[in-house]
C-alpha cells in the first residue's frame, strides 16, 4: 500500500475509473451482441432498432474516452455493413 497521501487518492481514483470503464465496455458489448443476434435469427427490423442504440452506445464510450474513436468507427462501420448485407 502507498504512503503518499497523493498515491492513496490515485490507486482510489484509479479503481473508480477502471471500474467506470469496464461498465462502459460491458455496455458496448452487450448492444453489439443484441445486434448480431437479430441478424442471426434474420429479423432486419429488430436488427436495425437495434444497431441504432448500439451506435448510440458506442459514441457515448468513444466520448467518454474510454474507447478510441478509430475503435468507435470500425465497430459502428462493421456493425451496419452486416445489417446491410443482410438479405
């Protein structure tokens, strides 16, 4: 453990953002998902109500920094190529 009053209030800021993040990166994940399951069962109305609050997610997380923004822009553009393409 830390001495430095400085180096405690970090390790505790540390922790709290981490924590933010991996909520934020959990989030992501989960709409990308409910994405590529619509397209799996073939329903392209639910695929793309579901793509727009996945992008949405994705935007806020690039925002926040918690992701990068060229990260953001693959996701989305892979994410919308496949509901596209689809049939």
């Amino acid at each position: 453990m830390a001495n430095i009053k400085s180096a405690k209030k970090r390790i505790l800021v540390n922790a709290k953002r981490a924590e933010r993040n991996k909520a934020i990166k959990s989030k992501v994940k989960t709409m990308i998902k409910k994405v590529e399951t619509a397209i799996a069962a073939g329903d392209k109305e639910l695929a793309k109500e579901n793509l727009t609050v996945a992008v949405s997610e994705i935007d806020k997380a690039c925002s926040k920094g918690v992701i990068h923004k060229n990260t953001a822009a693959r996701k989305v553009s892979r994410l919308a190529k496949k509901v596209n393409n689809m049939a």
